[in-house]
C-alpha cells in the first residue's frame, strides 16, 4: 500500500514536472513576444515622432511657398497679358 502511494505521488510528481517545462516554455514565448512588442511601440514612437517633426517642417514652409505660388502666379499672368499685347501689336502692324 505504501509502494502505491509511492508510485502515485512518482507519476504525480512527473506530471507537474512536464507541466512545469510547459509552463517554463510558454513563459519564455511570452517574454519573447512582449520583447518584440517593446521594439516594435519603440518604432513606432520613433517613426511618430520623426513624422510630426517633419510635419512641424513643412507647416513652417507653408507660408513661403504660397508666398512663392502667388508670384509666380502673378509672372505667368504679365508674362501672358504681354505676350497677348505683343501678338495684338505683331497682328495690327501687318
């Protein structure tokens, strides 16, 4: 009877250890996965950062660059309003 229990609390004790490794991997895999969360969040903030930095950029240029659009808006519309002038003038004179 005692050799019984023996064997019983053997096989139980087997048991947890297998449970135990199970247990040992599948916390490994998860400090793993949570390793390459971190990396990927770290990424990810510096990627945001880096785009609002850019962005922040660009808001700056804004103003210059329609300032830029709107004269050269305004020097195709004299360059047209002359070359229509020249043409009248080239037309009327023949």
């Amino acid at each position: 009877m005692l050799q019984t229990a023996i064997d019983s609390m053997n096989k139980d004790l087997e048991k947890n250890r297998v449970r135990m490794r199970d247990l040992q991997m599948a916390n490994d895999d998860l400090i793993r996965n949570n390793e390459a969360l971190s990396e990927t969040t770290s990424m990810l903030r510096r990627n945001t950062d880096f785009i609002k930095l850019e962005n922040e950029g660009i808001q700056q240029q804004l103003p210059d660059m329609k300032k830029k659009e709107d004269m050269l808006a305004r020097k195709i519309n004299i360059l047209l309003d002359k070359i229509q002038r020249d043409s009248y003038r080239d037309a009327y004179e023949r």
